[in-house]
C-alpha cells in the first residue's frame, strides 16, 4: 500500500511541476506543450501501478495547485485536467473473466468507448471554459477583444502581408468562432497523445497489464457519428446553443479523424510504398488542415458502412504495429 501511495503522490507533485512548468515557460512552444502533457505522470501511475495510484495521483496535483495558487485553481485543474485522466487510464486497465477455469478469457474495455468518453470529457471542459463568463457569449467577446487591443497596442499597428492595417473586429469575430473549435480539436489530440506516450512508457518498463491492442482496429460506436452529425446541424444555430453544439461536432470530429486515421493505416499495411503514403498523409493533413474533412469522412464512413471489411483480411506478418 505504501508503495502505491508514493507512486500516486510523486506523479501528483510531477503533474503539479509540469503544469506549473509550462505555464512560466509561455503560452507557446515548449510551455504550452508541457501544459498538455502535464497529465503524463497520472496517467502512467494508473495504468502502471493501478487506480488507487491515479487517484492519489490526481488529488495530490489538485492539492498542490491549490496551495500554489488558491483553492478554485486547483479545484478546476483536478475537475478538468486531473480527474479526467484517471478516469481514462481507469477504464484503459478495465477488464472482466469471460469463461471459467482454464478456457476463461480476459476481455478488456474497448479502445473505442475509451474514445468515445475523451470525446464526450472534451465536450463538457470545452463548454466549462465559458463558465468564467458567465456562459455570456459577449461576455466571451468583449474578453477577446480586449486580449487583442492590448497584443495589437503594444505590437504596433497590425497589417496583411499586402501591407493593409488588419480590421480588428473582423480578428476578434475570427477568433471568438474558431477558439471553441481549435480548443477542443486540441484536447481530443492531446489527451490521446498522452495516453499513447504513457502506455508505451508503462509498456517499456513492463509495468503494462493490457496486451498492447490493434490500433489498426480503431473505431467508434454508431452513436458517434450520430452525435457528430446532429451537432453539426444545430451549430448553425444562433446564440450559445450554436456554439456548445460547434464544441461537440468538433470534438467528436476529432474522435471521427482519429479513427479515419486508423483505417488509412489499416488499409495501406501490405502496400510496398506505405511508408511514404502515411508520412506523405501526414505532411499534406499539417499543411493543408481542411484535408482533414476527408479524413473524418473516412472515419464516419467506417463506422457506417466498415471501409476495412472491404479489404484483404491478411495482415503482412513483416509489419510492425504502430
């Protein structure tokens, strides 16, 4: 017990350090990086060492934050950032008995419904960062535009590349439409990144209980793409109604790119040129991000019709799992 107690209060006081880390190193570049990953230590203290650890875990991280700064920051870094890693490494570890004695198989929780809860945590955090504004959308824009007067005047007049002075409301509309959906795109990527970097870490140092799974086999249940295609109607919407459904389309769209991913893979492992069609994927989705509707396509395209089954079923033995 002892043991497991430590373990939780060391990668608490790491999350605590990274998160602290990356906010006095910036906003930007390295600092805001180790704000995603702050949730590295938890997660890997659960998968590793089990729940107890990641609960400690994330309660001594509420704590620190709490003592560091006050009693709501840590209170909204455990609700939002903390205990929503637990509860994800918590349901990676999930297993039951099928079967009796010798023949007894262990079914382990689907990597799918774990997708399917970042998708939904994502959604409510998203909706959570309007609470300061009192769910107020032009409490959200006057914020904004105050932000932006003050970048723009100590930075000089802003001007296009064409060298026209930039309208700044037009920038303050720009960003207040796009931030939702940039934020919750961003913590879907990010949290699965992470969970990926701790089991692999957990997995090195054979601390891993769940056999590393097919990623290839990705997907999500119907109801995902449901959801994605009724929120994505009512984001047309007027008013706050618009924007909460705007954050659900886009973080269950994330989910849809994700698994739209794992069958571009799925479907190019015995291609001879795979490599270069994956990393040539890859350079075209970062350069040019609206290729990502192609992908999330796919992704709802296989949830509805499976894209894989139409394939050859006989994986090359020779290719490693990703």
């Amino acid at each position: 017990m002892n043991q497991y107690l430590f373990i939780g209060v060391a990668a608490g006081l790491g999350a605590a350090l990274l998160n602290l880390s990356g906010y006095s190193g910036g906003t930007v570049g390295f600092g805001f990086i180790l704000v995603l990953l702050s949730s590295l230590p938890l997660m890997i203290a659960a998968l590793g060492w089990g729940s107890f650890s990641g609960l400690i875990a994330a309660l001594t991280s509420g704590i620190t934050l709490a003592l560091v700064f006050d009693l709501q920051a840590g209170f909204l870094f455990f609700l939002l950032n903390s205990l929503p890693a637990f509860w994800i490494a918590h349901l990676v570890g999930l297993n039951r008995q099928d079967g009796d004695g010798e023949d007894a198989q262990t079914i382990w929780y689907p990597l799918g419904s774990v997708l399917m809860w970042i998708c939904s945590i994502v959604s409510v955090a998203t909706m959570a960062m309007f609470i300061p504004f009192g769910f107020s959308l032009e409490k959200y824009r006057d914020t904004i535009s105050t932000l932006m007067s003050k970048i723009y005047a100590s930075g000089g007049t802003a001007r296009t590349p064409s060298g026209e002075e930039l309208n700044l409301e037009w920038m303050v509309d720009l960003v207040a439409k796009m931030a939702p959906t940039i934020s919750s795109i961003m913590l879907v990527l990010s949290i699965v990144i992470t969970l990926y970097l701790a089991a692999k870490i957990t997995q090195m140092s054979d601390r891993l209980a769940r056999p590393w799974p097919d990623l290839h086999q990705i997907t999500l249940p119907l109801s995902a793409a449901i959801i994605f295609l009724v929120a994505l109607v009512i984001s047309t919407f007027e008013g706050l109604l618009g924007v909460f459904a705007q954050i659900v389309a886009s973080s269950f769209g994330a989910g849809l790119l994700l698994v739209g991913l794992s069958v571009l893979h799925y479907i190019t492992r015995n291609s001879a040129s795979r490599g270069a069609l994956l990393w040539g994927a890859y350079f075209l989705l970062i350069v040019f991000g609206w290729l990502a509707i192609a992908l999330v396509m796919l992704g709802a395209a296989e949830i509805l019709v499976q894209v894989r089954n139409r394939f050859p079923k006989d994986p090359d033995p020779n290719q490693s799992k990703a």
